[in-house]
C-alpha cells in the first residue's frame, strides 16, 4: 500500500461521516469534515442523524422521529501533557506520521493499525445537550454564500495553507453544502463552532467505529 493508498483509504475508511449511521433509513442531517493545510491532514468528522433507525421497533416508534445523535471521529492529540497548544492540522498530520512508520501493507492491516492509534470514536444525545441545541437554533442564520457575487478588486483577501472544512446541511428534499476555510460568519465557522457545543455531552460510542464495518453504507436518500 502506497503513502496515498493508506492516506486516501484512512479518510474512506475512518473519516467518511455518511460511514457513521449505517443503521439509519436516511442521510445524515448535518455532516462535517475538519483537514488541515492543503495536504487533507484528518482531524475530525462528525455526523448528526434525526429520526429513526432499523432498530426502533414497537414502542420505540413513537418517540424516536425527533431523537438528534451525532457520532464524530476525531484524531487525538499525541501529546495532551504539552502545556502547549497544538495545531489542530498537526493532530490529522501525527495520526499519517504514524501511519507512514506502521507502512501497513492491505485494508486489513491499516485497519489494526487505526485501532492501535486510539482514535477517538464519540456520540453524543443531542437532543439533551443544551449547548448543541442552542447552536443548532441558529442555523436558519446561516447564509451560504461565504463571499459576495461582486467583488471589489481593490479589496481582494488571500488565504494560503487554510485548513479545509467541508460541510452539508440537508432537509426534506433539500442539502447545501459548504467548502472552504473557517471565514468569518461563514457555513464553515458556524459547523466548527458546533462541534465545541457537543463536547459536555460527548461520550465513547458503543456502535461499532466506521474503519470496522465490512463496507460503506448505501443511504436510502433524504
């Protein structure tokens, strides 16, 4: 397995959010993808599913079509004891470092290898979380048209080696999606700003981590 095999298979495998629920009848609500610097370096993914899944049955239907969850994988940090802050793309960086020196040979081994890493595999009932549930009140806020249609040439802003946020907001029959660095009073500040709400509420995920399952999910569509 070359350097880009194990990278792109490790952002397939362990970063993909529409992985996360593969027991739901529908995508994601909110999906969101952290990478750093212009190399795709993974520091988080999460996804936000709302309704019910294959395992609400019986009275479990009545109360499960307004349940938010939100389940996220996020890349430690390798040396929480530095009293120094670490970058966030430099988390996404020491998990392919990592990586490169285990130079794991097939899907099999990169897999063991991503288990032996400690990524963070978290949910969280967002339905119970006053912080996220706050946040997420403001989406109707959220303009996604990060830059104006006219520009002033005179007035241009460069931004070079920006870490990348993709972002996808769906609804019935609806999904807009955002690329680009974390601008101010964009779609991509507010989905980074919405992964903080979660934290309080946060907890290890008992479902089986992304990286594990035998493939990638088939959605049922919106």
């Amino acid at each position: 397995m070359s350097v880009d095999e194990m990278r792109s298979t490790t952002r397939q495998l362990a970063f993909d959010p529409n992985r996360f629920f593969p027991d739901a009848y529908t995508a994601p609500l909110i999906t969101i993808r952290y990478t750093g610097d212009d190399y795709g370096y993974p520091v988080y993914s999460l996804a936000l599913r709302r309704g019910c899944t294959k395992e609400d049955v019986g009275d479990a239907r009545r109360s499960c079509a307004a349940r938010m969850v939100a389940r996220m994988v996020r890349s430690p940090d390798p040396a929480p004891e530095d009293s120094k802050p670490t970058r966030r793309r430099w988390l996404g960086a020491a998990l392919f470092d990592y990586l490169e020196k285990r130079k794991p040979n097939d899907e099999a081994e990169l897999r063991n290898a991503l288990d032996a890493y400690g990524l963070e595999w978290l949910e969280a009932d967002v339905s119970r979380c006053d912080a996220a549930m706050a946040h997420l009140s403001t989406a109707e806020d959220i303009s996604f048209f990060a830059d104006p249609a006219l520009v002033d040439p005179g007035n241009l802003s460069i931004v070079l080696h920006a870490d990348k946020i993709e972002f996808e907001f769906g609804g019935y029959i609806t999904r807009s999606r955002y690329y680009g660095y974390a601008k101010r009073n964009s779609p991509g500040e507010w989905a980074d700003q919405f992964v903080p709400s979660l934290d309080e509420c946060c907890k290890p995920a008992t479902s089986i981590a992304p990286w594990r399952l035998d493939k990638p999910p088939e959605p049922e569509g919106d």
